[in-house]
C-alpha cells in the first residue's frame, strides 16, 4: 500500500503559490520525505492560471503529476476548471470563499474560509497564500508544524518574515477552529 498524498495549490498568477509549494516541499523533505513538484502557469504574470501540484512519499514517486489529489487549495475561480476531476473520492478542497464563490463540486468535502479577507485584515493580501498553507498543514496533519515554520522563516525575505509567521499561525488556527 502506497503512502502518497497528492497535493495541488491552485489560483491566479501573483498568489504565491509556486512559492507555497516550495515552502510546503521543504517542510516534507526536511521530514526525510521524497517530493515531486510540478507547475503549470499561463505566460501571464499576474491574473492567469497557475498551479502546483505535489506528489509525497516515503519512496520516490512514480509521477509527478497528481492524477487523484488528497488536498487542493483553490484561491481563484478561474482554477476550478477540471478540479473536480482529479479529486479523489473523500478528498478536501480548501477554497477562498471570495474569490472562488462557485466551488467544484463532487465526492470530496469543500471548505470556503475568508482566506484573502483574513490577509488583508493582518495587514497585507500578498500574505494569503501563508495563511492557506497554515490552513492545508493544520487540516490535514501533513507535515509537523515545527517544519512548516521553519521552511516559511528560511524561505521568504527577512523583512516579511514576521508577518508570514503570524499568517501561517492564523491559518492554524482557522484549521483548529473547522476540526
């Protein structure tokens, strides 16, 4: 039996989201767990599709695509195009409640939490993609909080580090508050 979780982050370019899944890669392999991460973006730089996807395991991956996702993070309507499709039955889909107001449908629970409102109430938008992560971790058990912490300190600028920390914190606790 395979011990896979098959992630994807998906939104708009400018969310962050490539960076997230770097931030999320290094949590898992710094817990001795293999990666593969594979993105896909419109040649837009800010306002087109963009996503990550992320296969983990104890053993190398086989593919690095994910063909039947465990978690998806939906930060945009304009990724829910073919969401529903690669879900795997009983699967959690993590959705911006403002910006994705019409969420897939499917086998799989559906979660809409105020993630940019909440951004933009800590003082910056561009923080989003923090809270989401600390959302994704806190929901789904899927890597320690300790290494989660430690990969958003080492990977984004000294001088938005405290304010990521305190985005990641918050995404914990809306993940707290929905278990």
């Amino acid at each position: 039996m395979s011990d896979e979780i098959e992630i994807r982050l998906s939104g708009s370019g400018g969310q962050g989201l490539q960076l997230s899944a770097k931030i999320l890669s290094r949590a898992f392999t710094d817990e001795g767990k293999n990666v593969a991460q594979s993105q896909s973006y419109e040649p837009t730089s800010r306002g087109g599709m963009s996503r990550s996807d992320l296969v983990i395991g104890s053993d190398i991956p086989d593919y690095p695509l994910a063909s039947a996702v465990d978690y998806m993070l939906i930060l945009d309507q304009i990724a829910i195009k073919g969401a529903a499709e690669v879900m795997r039955p009983g699967g959690t889909v993590i959705t911006d409640v403002k910006l994705t107001p019409e969420p897939p449908r499917g086998d799989f629970k559906v979660l809409a939490l105020p993630i940019t409102e909440t951004a933009i109430k800590l003082g910056n938008v561009r923080i989003a993609n923090v809270i989401a992560l600390g959302v994704l971790a806190g929901l789904g058990e899927l890597c320690s909080r300790e290494s989660l912490e430690s990969a958003v300190g080492s990977m984004t600028p000294p001088k938005f580090r405290d304010l990521n920390m305190k985005a990641l914190r918050t995404g914990y606790d809306m993940a707290a508050a929905r278990l």
